[in-house]
C-alpha cells in the first residue's frame, strides 16, 4: 500500500481498529460502486455484511453518485435505513412510522429546475470538445446531476477525464468523479452532507460524525473521508490515494464487496469481544 499524498499517514490496516473505536459506532455509511460491488454486480458477501450490521442495530446508510431512481430501489429492498443519490443531491428513506418512502434534496425544486437548464451548455460543449464522451446508461433516473462514463463501460484516459472535469467547472458547475462516473452538479452539497441528513431523517436525531463509520473507495467519497474521523475502504482505494485530499482511516486487505465485507466482520467482532 502506498502513502497517501501530502501529510496525510497511509491508512491503516482495518485488523488495528480498537475495540473502543468500534463500540463508537452508531451508524455505518457506504459507497455502493466498487465498495459493495464488483463489476458492476453487489457482491454476495457485501450484501450478507449488511444484514449482519442492520441485525446488529447499526443505522445503515447507503451514499452513492448513482441515481435516486435507484435509491429508491435501495431504500426499499436492501437491509438500509435511507439511500443518498446523486452525490448528496438528495436521500430516500421509509417512514418510521408509516413504512412510507419519503425523499428529500438539499436543493429546492427552483434551484433543482435551474440546473436542468445549466446542463444543456455543459452537454453541448461535451459534444463539441470531447465529442468520444457519453452519458451514463442510467441518466434517465437521475434528478439532480450530469454524469458521465469514464470507467464503467467506457475506458476514458485520465487526460480526457481532467479535460472533462475543467469543462464541468468552467461552465460554473461542481464537478466529482468516482471510479465510474464523473458528474457535474450545482449546490453546495457532498456525500457528507448528505449521509447526515439522511441520518437525522431516517432516525429522527442527529447522530455526531465521530459515531459513524464510513467506507468508500474513490474520489466523489472524498467529502466523507475528509467529514468523518471513522472511515475505511477496500484495498481498491490504493490506485485513488494519490489524489484523495484526506484518506481514509482504514483499509482491508481485501477489495470492491469482499473487502467491505471484512471492514465489517472486523466491526462486528471488535464490538462483540474486543
């Protein structure tokens, strides 16, 4: 594993985690993309992790760049407390009471309707300077956000990548990229500010960050390992250190779902026996 850039320490690996570090969680929020699955596809044993976690009475929280269509399907399905779609553009949750789903965004419907229009300039301009870019085959479910393929299906080099994102900026708008997708977006909102209040929704409280741990793996996680003083990631994370501002805490030797699902083993038993 090598160091991650600047000051910052290699993480650790996830076997150090104290047992009083561990009996401080709360809440565990997780990346779906290359954290709980591979190739596209959730792994049997990230998904078997999550119903080991939720039965241990941990709030689980799902935060993704995918879209809230989806979420909507992962906050109704999979063993979750609410779903953050689209980078912290908005969460989906069932109503404690009621079991109703309920959504929410950090942006009202006006400034959500605003940069509909926005992302026309930047489409347009994409077709015109990077004309071998696509949008994501899922951008028919997206509510919030722009995003386009740079790994999933397409192998976008890494100088039409920097190319994209400087574009995204210059038309005034935010600009993450994930190990799939690279998306453009208006508001002041991230993955962290999203997990919280999906939190302080689905719970009815507010849950301090240093009680929830977070596992990601790429750079639209980076608002979450910069939030949280708990995080992890599976050892897939390595090829993303370089760029990751803060990195995160821990690391597992496994990767994509299998090593989500030993940061959670991990968790479980430090919390069971120390």
């Amino acid at each position: 594993m090598s160091a991650a850039t600047g000051a910052h320490s290699a993480p650790a690996p996830i076997a150090t985690l104290s047992a009083a570090a561990a009996r401080a969680v709360v809440a565990v929020a997780f990346d779906i993309d290359d954290t709980v699955t591979r190739n596209g596809r959730l792994e049997r044993d990230a998904f078997d992790a999550l119903w080991a976690l939720s039965d241990a009475g941990l709030v689980l929280i799902a935060a993704t760049g995918r879209p809230l269509g989806l979420c909507d399907v992962v906050a109704r399905q999979w063993p979750v407390n609410a779903a953050v779609g689209e980078n912290g553009g908005g969460w989906v949750w069932r109503d404690a009471a009621s079991g109703a789903q309920r959504e929410a965004y950090a942006q009202d419907e006006r400034e959500r309707a605003a940069a509909q229009e926005r992302f026309a300039a930047i489409r347009a301009r994409v077709a015109r300077d990077l004309p071998e870019l696509r949008l994501t085959d899922d951008h028919r479910a997206r509510r919030v956000d722009l995003a386009f393929d740079i790994g999933e299906y397409a192998r976008v080099p890494a100088e039409r990548v920097e190319a994209l994102m400087a574009l995204i900026r210059d038309e005034g708008a935010r600009a993450v990229a994930s190990s799939v997708h690279a998306h453009a977006f208006f508001g002041d909102y991230d993955k962290a500010t999203g997990i919280r209040a999906a939190l302080a929704a689905a719970t009815g409280r507010a849950i301090d960050d240093a009680a929830v741990l977070f596992v990601g793996d790429s750079g639209n996680d980076a608002a979450a390992f910069a939030a949280f003083p708990r995080t992890a990631a599976p050892s897939n994370v390595e090829r993303f250190l370089p760029t990751l501002p803060v990195p995160p805490r821990f690391v597992a030797q496994a990767s994509h779902g299998a090593g989500f699902a030993e940061v959670a083993r991990t968790l479980l038993a430090r919390r069971a026996h120390g």
